[in-house]
C-alpha cells in the first residue's frame, strides 16, 4: 500500500476475528459490520482520498 499511496501500514492485533481498517484514527473498514473482508481497492480508494 506505501507503493501507491505513499502512506505506512500498520497490522495490530485485535479480538479474535476482529479486522479493521484505521487511518488517522478513522475507521475505514471494518469487518464485523460489512460481514466480509475488504477488498483491496476499496481501501486504496479511500486511502487516496
């Protein structure tokens, strides 16, 4: 992901199942309210801006 939006990513661990996408303390995704994993263009997108 720094290749094309130049920012740093981070892998937390979380609860059990738990997997959220957090940039600058706003959540981006997060898995137990989609019922899914993300896509990777959808968190590039939003990334981007």
């Amino acid at each position: 992901m720094k290749k094309q939006t130049g920012i740093d990513v981070t892998i937390a661990a979380g609860k059990v199942g738990q997997f959220d996408v957090v940039a600058d303390g706003k959540l981006l995704f997060s898995k137990q309210k989609e019922g899914r994993f993300p896509e990777e263009s959808e968190v590039l997108s939003q990334l981007a801006g």
